[in-house]
C-alpha cells in the first residue's frame, strides 16, 4: 500500500471513530432528561377496570428565598390489583430551579367497583431568612363521597370556599364501602402556599377503600445554617430510581472505551509497516 493511501486509510479510520463516539456521547446527553413544571402530578385518569389499586405519595421540599427558590420532589407510584396495589411501583427524584406550587394525583381513578385508592402529599416549605406567617391549612374534603357516611374522614364534612387542600370529594360512592379516610394537618403560609388536589370523583363502584392525606409544614431556617439547602444541585431533571424507566449511562460508557481501544489498535496496526519501510 503506498503512504498516501495509507494516510487517506487512517483518515477514514479517524473519521469514523470520531463519529461513532459523537453519536454515542450525543444519545447519552439526551436520555432521561425531561422538564418539569411547577405543578406536580401522579395516577390522574387512570382505568375504571374493577378491583384495581393505586397509590401515590409525593413528598415535597421546597426552599424559598426572597428572590424565588428551588425545589425536590419525590413521587412514589404504585398500580396493581386491589389486593395487591404495590405490585408493580415506580420512584421519580425532580430537583428543580423553581417552587413547587400545585400538587394534582389520583383524581378520577379506579371508578370500577372494589377498588382501593391511597394517596399521600407531604409538603415542607423551608423559608430562608423569611417568616412565613403561617396559619392552619384550610380543608374542602368528603363532601358527597362514602354514600354521605362519616368513616375517618377528619374535618368531616369540610366545605372551605379557596381551600388549601381540596380531596376525597364525590369518592368511595356505589354502596358497601370499606373505607374513607382522608385527612389534612399542618399550616399554610402567607405567600408561597401550596395547592393540593387528590382523591375527588374517584373509587365509585362500589366496595371502596379511600384513605387520603396532605400534610404542609412550613419553618423558617437559617441561609447560614449547614444542610439548610434540600435539592442539591438544582437540574431541573429526572433522577431515575426504582423502577423508573430510564436508561443507564453504563452501556454507552463502554461503547466508548470500546471504540477507543479498536481506534488505538487499528492505528498501530497501519503505523508499523510504514515505519518497517522508512
């Protein structure tokens, strides 16, 4: 072969590798990346086949700072059959550059009868230097839900006009109920206060099981104080978990150790005879 189709050989060679590995990197980047709103949601509109289970827990977190704030929050979400809800379950992590403000799960869900709905919100707002000249959360819960019967529902019936948390409303109705048990504690702030809707128009077809609550907390904590910051780097993008679907970066690490190792070997290989030549 002579040195200028040698040359051109490893120019090929260079090329191909190189593109090989822009694309690998490229694909890595995009994968598992999604933004997220300020609103958060989990098991809305979910089948009305019977004797199905859901499950939702968000926890929140979120820092306030007289010039906006960050927030983290995690969504545990279950989906299975009635006696066995946890069957097939999911965690998300969101670390996000803004305030969560609205929290909307499990709404109109599982209208098929025998079906059981367990969902749960925890907020935690951190004001940084601020006061958050908080108050008791107001509630709108279990208004025309369980054939109108009292179960564990606590306020019962609550009717609050502009409600901090609105849940369990027209749900657990069709007759035989099991349970309804929906719950709210806590504060709400003065500013910076998070909505909560879960729980309404859900489970109506009879043999119900409803046990809801939302709990807010709002503290005041140092800007100076160590750990006061709850979201780490704040990205704006999904962490996969358990069961989260999202690829790892394993697989496209080694193609690229791969297709170096092939790129070093292949140019020592079209080095060697021209060296031997000279």
């Amino acid at each position: 072969m002579s040195s200028h189709l040698q040359r051109r050989s490893l120019a090929i060679l260079f090329a191909g590798v190189f593109l090989s590995l822009g694309s690998l990197v490229g694909a890595s980047g995009v994968a598992g990346t999604t933004n997220i709103a300020t609103t958060t949601t989990c098991s809305n509109g979910s089948p009305d086949t019977a004797g199905l289970g859901v499950i939702c827990e968000a926890t929140i977190i979120n820092r306030i700072t007289a010039s906006g704030g960050s927030a983290k929050v995690t969504v545990r979400e279950c989906h299975g059959a009635a006696g066995d809800p946890t069957a097939a379950c999911a965690v998300t992590v969101m670390h996000l550059t803004h305030l969560v403000t609205k929290v909307t799960q499990c709404n109109d869900v599982v209208n098929g009868g025998g079906s059981t709905v367990r969902c749960s919100v925890k907020v935690t707002n951190k004001f940084v230097d601020m006061n958050p000249h908080a108050t008791a959360a107001t509630s709108n819960q279990c208004v025309g839900s369980g054939d109108d019967i009292a179960n564990t529902c606590d306020p019962f019936p609550a009717t609050t006009t502009g409600a901090t948390v609105t849940q369990c409303n027209g749900s657990a109705n069709g007759g035989t109920l099991v349970e309804l048990g929906c719950t709210v504690t806590g504060t709400k702030a003065s500013s910076h206060n998070v909505i909560i809707n879960q729980c309404n128009g859900s489970a109506n077809g009879g043999g119900a099981l409803v046990i809801c609550s939302a709990s807010i907390s709002n503290v005041r904590i140092s800007g100076d104080s160590g750990g006061s910051t709850p979201t780490g780097p704040p990205t704006d993008t999904l962490v996969p978990t358990e069961g989260s679907g999202a690829g790892s970066d394993a697989p496209w690490l080694l193609g690229l150790v791969l297709a170096t190792v092939v790129a070093v070997v292949a140019v020592v290989a079209l080095i060697r005879p021209m060296t031997r030549r000279r």
